[in-house]
C-alpha cells in the first residue's frame, strides 16, 4: 500500500517535469480550466441563466458534449479487443493510452453533467445513503452507475499494468485480465445507457428511435479511433516512446468498418424521415 | 501489455527518471503552484457574490420531504417563511396541504368556447408566484395556450407567441396546454432523486428543497409542462400572493424546476383552480373524479372527449373536449 502510494506520489513529481513545449501545453491548459471555474462560479451564482438556456431549449452543450465524450470513452474498447480478444501483439504497446484517454474523457463527462446541474450543492441526493436514488426507474441513475463504474474499472486496469511497469515486473493475469473483460462489456454499456436516456422518452419523436444506441455506438467507434490516431501522431513526434504504423492501421481499419455501419445507418435515418414528408421531420425539409 | 514492451529505448533508473529536486527547479515549482492557485482563487472570486442564505447547512441537511417528520416538516415551514419575510418583505401564510380521501382531481377544457384570451395563463402567474420581469410576462407561467390551425391537431405546427390585436383569430382555435397529471407520468419517472412525485388525489407535486435541477423531467414531458428556475425568481412584492403551500406555490429557489399543482393550496381546501375562476368563456370543468355526480364526471361521460398526444401513453388527467 505505502508502495502504491509512493507511485502515485512519484507520477505527481513527474507530472510537473518536462521540457519547455510540455510547459507551455500545460500551462495553456491550465488557463482554459481557469477560465472554465470562474464562468462556472459566475454560473453558481447568477444560476443557469448564464448559458442562455431557456425553457424551450432546456438542454444544450453540457449534455452534448457529456454525450459526446461518453462515445470517446467507449470508444477505448477498440483498443482493447484487438489487444485482449485477437491477441494483436502490437496493440498492446499502445493499449494502455486508450485506457488513459478513457479515465481523463469519464472525468470530463461527470464534470459536465456536474456542471450542467441546476442545484450542484445538492449532489448528496443521488447517492445512497445520503439522497433517494431512483434505481432502476430513472436511467439516469443507471448512467450514474455505468459510468463510475467505468471509471474505477479502468483505473484499476490503468493503474495496475503501470505499476507493474514501474517495478519492471510482469502484471499477474487474473489480477487485471477478468477487469478487462468485464471493461469491454461496460464500454458498451455506458454508451447504450446514455442512448436511453434519450430513447427512453416517448414524449420526443426525435429521440424515441431504436437506431439510437446502434448509431452512438458505430458513430463513436469511428471517431475514438480517429482521435486515438491523432493522439499517436502526436506522441510519435514529440516524444521519445515509439509507437509502429501496426497499432494506426488497425485501428484504421476498425474505422473504416465502424464508419461504413455508421453510415448505413444515417441512410436509413434519412430514408424514414425524408421519403414521406411527416410532420415529425417537418423543420428539416 | 503482458510484457514489458521493447520499445523502451533507454531504460533509466528511477534517480533519473525524477530529476533530483534542487534549489531551482523547487522555486521554479512553487512559482507555478503559488500562480496557479492564484489563477484558480481569482477565477472562483465571483462566489463570493452569494447572498447570505442562499447555501445554509439546515439546506444541506435537509431530508426528503415525504422522510419528514411531522416536527422537521413544522421547522422548515417556519424557516422558509422567515426567508420569505427577509428577501421579500412578505410574511407568508405557508402550510402543506395533504390530499383529500376519496378525491382525484380531474380538469377537462371546452375547446368549442376557448377564445385564446391567456387570461388563465396570467391568472396562473398572480397565483402561484412565479418569476416575472413585468406583469406581463407569462413565460413562467404553467400555461401555454397554443394558436392552432383550423384542421390542425398537431400541436407542432402551433404558435404560442401569437399577439394578434384581438381574439379569436379567423381559421384559428387555441388549445390552453399545462400539467395533465399523468397517470402514468414520464417526469416522474426518470427523476434521478424521486424530487418530483404523484400525490394520492393524482397531482404531481415537485419538492423545491429536493430537486437537483437535471432537467430530465423537462425533457421527459410531451405537454411542455414544466418550467426551470434559470435565475433566482424575480417578483415584486406588491405581486407576491401569500397564500403558500409547501409543494406548490411558496417562492421558489433558483435552479429548480416547478410546474401546475392544479393549485392544489386552492383545490385541497375546496376552491377552484385560479384558471377556472378567471375563464371568461367559461370553458374549464374542474373536479373529483372519484365523485359520479361532478360535473367532470358529467364532461366525460356526455360530450366528445379526447386527450393529447393519446399515443405516447401518458393517460392524462386533463381532457378536452367539443360542445358542438
């Protein structure tokens, strides 16, 4: 434990180490976070009227991009079934980043939605024992649930491999590999769950629609990998851990696949809602 | 990663990994920590605008309302009418009306004899406190009358931001929407926190010291019955009605969601909802459902009555209807 907690210290030294373009990176992002808290204290205060929001359009960015970096943090499971499934040794050079990207993406859903709340202060309400937790009746409480629950998956799977890497030793299999397995099941999960959230209601033509969770899952499939390529470009030049052309073409070919499913099934979409004029589509003719 | 990979070029020990910490690049740290948190205090400055009881700890704590007990329930009453009497300047008489036995409110609307006047819309404002910048602003209001096309049910192809000089307008009818308190209800449905909830006499009531402000209801709902506190509710105190109930219409918070009550600190005594009392036309039925002498039960069962948006299954307490 006091070993483990010394890695962590150690990984906290090294956060703070780097040459001068690591700085200015840092620092850069450093000052988006800063503006991000004061716009939010400014919103804690003055209330969601901030946004711009209203009660006609009472959902807006903070819900679209939690959505969005919950397909991102699926997405990671493209990395891991090559690696784990098919046993591509290639892949598991670099398996470890997709795991990465999904903690820091899961963070950043959770402090979306956080961010999204009108009533921050009263966050104790959706968790037991403190709060009344409407499970399983709302999917939202499911989401709450997959997604914590893929956060701590991946940190313990993340964090695991790389400290049996600091102590160069090999990681025990059945101490990582069942999280692994498990890991691929709940990235679809989380993303089928945060598409009923939508589906789920009837109430909206739009989003009561079974292709719902096939589209967030083909369409994340295709932009994961696609961030998860430029991320490795990036690493390949700026520094000195190497990363071969196998691990891109994989996952090239994973987008490739992903996207041709993507977009069969944005045709058939459009053919339901063009091909006869109803009135559900009527603002898009 | 069941080995350890080859491609690490140069195997460094820990020593060098971590540059040793000397007196420079310790200053070179704690300029930067002592900026950032600099940066971050500064960036958090605008907290410091919250008004004094706007975050107590008795909030914080407080339990869900149907956990109260009776003598917690008392305290917070109390607390929230001293709240009242200090930001507003009004002393409430706030009370938590419970449902009646043997009583199941139920509201239908004669869509033959509305006019599209939005005088229930208003009344529904000067009843239940909502925010306004002028009297005349019924965004918050609980109800939408909606400007239909003749030979149009849809309620997409309506406006409710008609202004027209008079009313009725040629080729147009008007269907008043708000709360159906729904028999199977979506909203309450996919509360995360099980803020918002059925009462016994069928009136979904939301808690305002409970609600986290996720807006899911808002998005769950077919009839746009609900309405977000965006900002801390603005009223004048000459506007502020004091006849309160708990889980209607006490002054809200801000972000909190609200809607109709079917004015249950009105109804719950015996009175009429404040849209019906005020209907010029007289085309609003309010009742008990479990009564077969009501009036409502004589709308239902003798005129041609229908619900909105029957398909999505919400089974509405709310019906409209035509005379003729």
């Amino acid at each position: 434990m006091r070993a483990y907690l010394t890695f962590i210290w150690r990984i906290w030294l090294l956060s703070w180490t780097g040459n001068r373009r690591y700085y200015a990176w840092m620092g850069l992002l450093t000052v988006v976070a800063v503006i991000g808290a004061n716009a939010w204290a400014h919103q804690f205060v003055e209330g969601l009227q901030t946004t711009g929001l209203t009660n006609q359009v009472s959902w807006g960015a903070y819900i679209a991009n939690f959505t969005f970096l919950v397909g991102v943090a699926a997405a990671a499971v493209m990395l891991v079934i090559p690696a784990y499934i098919y046993k591509k040794e290639h892949m598991h050079e670099v398996v470890l980043f997709g795991e990465l990207m999904a903690i820091a993406v899961i963070v950043m859903c959770l402090l979306f939605v956080t961010v999204d709340l009108g009533r921050p202060d009263r966050f104790l309400h959706m968790i037991p024992p403190f709060g009344v937790f409407n499970f399983p009746g709302s999917i939202l409480s499911w989401d709450v649930i997959v997604l914590n629950g893929y956060l701590l998956l991946n940190l313990h799977i993340a964090g695991y491999l790389l400290y049996c890497r600091y102590h160069q030793r090999k990681p025990t299999k059945r101490f990582y590999i069942p999280f692994v397995f498990l890991s691929i099941f709940w990235a679809v999960s989380i993303h089928t769950v945060t598409a009923f959230l939508y589906v789920g209601l009837a109430g909206r033509p739009f989003w009561h629609h079974p292709l719902v969770p096939a589209r967030f899952l083909a369409s994340a499939f295709v932009a994961g990998p696609g961030l998860m390529i430029l991320a490795f470009q990036i690493i390949r030049k700026a520094m000195r851990f190497h990363i071969g052309d196998a691990p891109i073409v994989t996952l090239r070919m994973i987008m490739t696949v992903a996207m041709l499913i993507n977009m069969f099934l944005l045709g058939s979409e459009l053919f339901t809602e063009f091909y006869y004029p109803t009135q559900h589509a009527a603002s898009a003719h | 990663m069941n080995e350890i990979p080859a491609n690490q070029q140069s195997p460094r020990t820990l020593e060098q990994v971590y540059r040793p910490l000397n007196r420079r690049t310790f200053l070179k740290g704690g300029a930067a920590t002592v900026a950032g948190m600099a940066g971050l205090v500064a960036a958090l400055k605008p907290l410091l605008a919250l008004e004094k009881g706007d975050l107590t700890l008795d909030d914080l704590l407080q339990k869900h309302y149907r956990e109260l007990k009776p003598d917690e329930l008392q305290r917070i009453l109390k607390s929230l009418a001293d709240k009242c009497e200090q930001e507003r300047g009004v002393r409430p008489n706030l009370r938590d009306l419970k449902p009646l036995d043997g009583v199941e409110f139920g509201y239908a609307l004669n869509l033959t004899r509305c006019v599209g006047c939005r005088r229930c819309a208003h009344a529904c404002l000067k009843e239940n406190n909502q925010s306004r910048d002028r009297w005349d602003d019924i965004e918050m209001s609980y109800i939408r009358v909606l400007e239909m096309n003749k030979g149009a049910i849809n309620v997409e192809t309506s406006n409710h931001y008609y202004a027209p000089e008079t009313v009725p307008q040629k080729d147009k009818y008007y269907l008043p929407v708000q709360c159906h308190q729904c028999r199977q209800s979506p909203c309450t449905k996919v509360c995360p926190v099980q803020a918002t909830w059925q009462e016994k006499d069928g009136v979904v009531v939301v808690d305002y010291n409970w609600c986290i402000g996720c807006r899911y209801c808002m998005a769950a709902c077919p009839y746009d019955a609900r309405r977000f506190n965006y900002k801390k509710p603005t009223i004048e105190k000459a506007a502020i009605n004091p006849n309160q109930g708990y889980l209607s219409n006490r002054l809200r918070p801000k972000g909190v969601v609200e809607k109709c009550t079917f004015c249950l600190h009105r109804t719950r005594e015996g009175k009429y909802p404040a849209c019906l009392e005020v209907c010029p036309t007289g085309a609003r039925v309010f009742g008990n459902l479990l009564d077969p002498d009501s009036e409502i039960n004589y709308i239902l069962n003798n005129k041609r009555v229908y619900v909105l948006k029957e398909e999505v299954g919400t089974l509405p307490r709310f019906y409209y209807f035509f005379d003729k």
